[in-house]
C-alpha cells in the first residue's frame, strides 16, 4: 500500500488533467454536444482507477514497466541535479526501454514526482485523446451520432482500461497514430492544412517512429505508396521525375540504415526482412508463460507466408480460453470477443470508404493489414499480443463501429416501416 505523500504528485497531475479535460468538453459543447462531458466522465473514472491501482497494487507493476520506472527516475534524478549532458548516455545505454518514452516519462517525473501513479495518469489522459480522435474519424467517415457510439465503445473496452495501470509506452504511441489518421483523413478529403498543422504532422509522425521503429516503416511505406498512386494518376510532366525521386530515397534511406545501423535510432531496423532475425526475434518471446505456437519456425520466406494467417489470428485474440492464466488475460479476452464482431463487419465498412476516398482507404486497408501480419509473425506470447494490437484496434472500432451502427439503424428502422406497412394491410383488409 502506497502512502499518500508517494502518490501526492499524481494527484496533482490528475487534477490539473481533468481540470483541462472540462475545459475541452465546455469549449466544444457547440461542435460536440454533450459527447466532451462524457470523455471528461471516462476520463475521472479512469483517474480513480489508476489512484486505487498506485495504493492497493490491483495490477501489479510488470517487468518492462519496472525498467521504464527506473529509468525515468535516473532522468528525473539528473534533470534535478542540472546534469543535462549525461542524460541522453544514461536514456540510449539502456537496451530495454525506448528512449523516447523514458524522457517523456522521467520530464513529468521531475516535476510532479517519482511515482508510477504519474505515469499511470499520463497514460489516461492519452488515452482519452485517443478515443477523441476514434470519435473524430469516425465521424467524418460515417456521421456524428454513429461516431459518438464507437467512441463510448473505445472507450468501454474492458482491456483498455488497464491503460490506466500500466507503465508502458503504448497507450502515447497510440494517440499518436490516431493523430497521424485523422489528419491524413483530413488532407485526403481536400481539407486546408496550414504551416503550423504541417509541421505538427511531421513532429508525431517522427515521434510515432522513434516509439516503435517498425511503424515508421509501415506508414513511410504507405506515405510513399499514395504519392506515387496519386503521381501516376495525374501522368503529367513531371510523373517521372517523382518516380526516379521516390527510388533515390529508398535506395538512400536503405544506405543510411545498413550504414549507421548500431546508432540508436537505427537498430534492428536492417533485420527486419531477414527471415533468421524474425525467427530470433520471435524465439525471444517465447519464454513467456503466456506463449503460443511455440512450434513454429522460420526457416525460410515459405514458412514466413504458411504460418503468417494463423499466427495474425492468434495475434489478433490470444488468449484463448484454455491458455489463459492471469486475470488480466480474461479481460484481455472479453475485449478481444467485442472486436470480433467489427472485424466481421470491417471489409464492408473500409469498402464504402473506397467509394468516397480511396486514398484513405488505401492508407488504412494497408496499415492494417501489413501491422497486423507482421506484428502477428514476431509476436509470440498473449502478454505482448494484447498489448501491442491496441495501436489497431482504435483504428478498427472507429472505422467498423460506426458502419455497424448505421446498420443496424437502418435494419431496425425498415423492420419498423415492415410492421408498420403490415398493420396497414391488415386494417385495409378488415
């Protein structure tokens, strides 16, 4: 049990967040209506929860989140102390925790104090944030009142709400990629993107990598692949211009990884189409408790292909009833069955998308399905699984949510005019 003193700066972060989520919701009132009242609710409920997580250790602290907590508290040490020019050795020496995190985390640690609950309350407020944007792409694509549904649905799902007691970087890189979509959406839909918009697109879009390498490559691949969709679209005078520029980057980016390959921002980024790196990667998991598919190996591109379905579905909603063996992992599940369903409805949801934005489309059909199966090769425990789908997940409910919604809106509403149609018959025969 945490005395209050240990928890006293959480609170004070808490506060100042929840006084600055109320002001959004008042401010918004004329766009949203009473939607922002209810991020700010979610967002108290979840406060109270991390506060009685920091006290009673419901959900105890896990192993990456000690070394993120240690860490951030060597920073937070050397921030007090004025010690500046050690900082960046200490945080890029430590193999274990991503860097971009750990300074994030150690800031808000010098300033409010050295407690998990600090960091517990970070990941609420961006959490919130991210349900925000859910509502945001959601309603863009599909309307307000279904949007407002999937963003109540985001932020209901019982998994999520163990963002709240976690130390760990995902609930930020997250929000993060919900930024990054929404304002695609908005420049694929011809929207007006100013200097400063801009320049804050290419801040998360860095940021975003420097979280998780592995999506900078995803959403530069993506990036790359909708100027040249766009390019050849337009065949004009300078299409192979744009062309020869897009294979001189890729051939620079690839020189500039394999070359400066051990510098932190780089590392591990030439093994990731290396089928020995993949299997190494993945063996590495695999100690877990909570480890599946154990038997599989990588021997070659082949296997890579065989066993990507199965291994994107175990991904996707490990753990599975008989392997589950902590009670996070049955909250875990209960999400995972919720999720079920939308992913059903998901092809029909992106398809109608295809037919008023393509380019949107495009973006979020590939970031999913590359995300997904590559997450799904690496992966091999339910530990990492469940943590690491959330940054698909929020993506899924705010695109499939709203459609299912619409649907059975409009299923509902013609069973009505059916049986309404029916009693008039009837009374018309009588």
């Amino acid at each position: 049990m945490t005395d209050f003193q240990n928890i006293g700066g959480g609170l004070i972060l808490f506060m100042a967040l929840a006084l600055c989520w109320h002001y959004f919701a008042y401010s918004r009132t004329p766009k949203m209506g009473y939607v922002g009242y209810l991020f700010f609710l979610f967002f108290v409920a979840r406060g109270m929860i991390a506060t009685l997580n920091a006290i009673y250790d419901i959900f105890p602290i896990q192993m990456d989140a000690i070394h993120y907590h240690t860490t951030s508290s060597y920073i937070a040490d050397l921030l007090g102390r004025g010690n500046y020019k050690n900082i960046w050795h200490g945080i890029a020496s430590v193999e274990f925790v991503e860097p971009g995190y750990t300074l994030l985390l150690g800031s808000f640690y010098f300033i409010f104090g050295k407690a998990p609950l600090v960091g517990f309350i970070l990941n609420t407020f961006f959490f919130s944030f991210t349900a925000y944007n859910v509502f945001r792409i959601g309603s863009l694509c599909f309307g307000h009142k279904s949007s407002t549904v999937a963003s109540l649905i985001h932020l209901m799902l019982p998994y999520s709400a163990l963002h709240s007691t976690y130390l760990y970087r995902d609930p930020i890189i997250n929000y993060f990629l919900s930024e990054i979509f929404y304002r695609v959406l908005l420049v694929t839909r011809g929207e007006k993107v100013n200097l400063l918009q801009w320049l804050w697109i290419g801040f998360i879009f860095l940021y975003s990598g420097i979280l998780r390498r592995e999506n900078l490559v995803i959403l530069s691949a993506i990036i790359a692949f909708l100027i040249l969709r766009k390019t050849l679209s337009k065949k004009g005078l300078f299409t192979p211009v744009v062309i020869v520029g897009l294979c001189l980057i890729l051939i620079g980016g690839t020189f500039i990884i394999f070359q400066y390959s051990e510098t932190w921002m780089l590392k591990n980024f030439s093994s990731l189409i290396k089928v020995e790196m993949i299997s190494q990667r993945m063996e590495s998991l695999e100690g877990a408790k909570s480890a599946y598919l154990v038997n599989q190996k990588f021997n070659s591109y082949a296997d890579i292909i065989k066993y990507a379905p199965i291994r994107a579905i175990y991904f996707m909603f490990s753990p599975l009833p008989w392997d589950i063996i902590k009670k996070s992992q049955y909250i875990s599940f209960g999400e995972a069955m919720l999720i079920l369903p939308m992913i059903f409805f998901l092809p029909k949801a992106l398809w109608k998308i295809k037919k008023e934005n393509p380019a949107f489309f495009y973006t979020v059909a590939l970031y999913l399905f590359i995300g997904i199966t590559g997450a799904g090769l690496i992966v091999s425990n339910s530990a990492g699984a469940q943590r690491h789908r959330t940054q698909f997940t929020f993506l899924i409910v705010a695109i499939a949510a709203p459609y299912m919604y619409n649907v059975f809106l409009r299923r509902i509403s013609l069973f009505g005019r059916l049986q309404s149609g029916s009693r008039e018959i009837q009374k018309s025969s009588v």
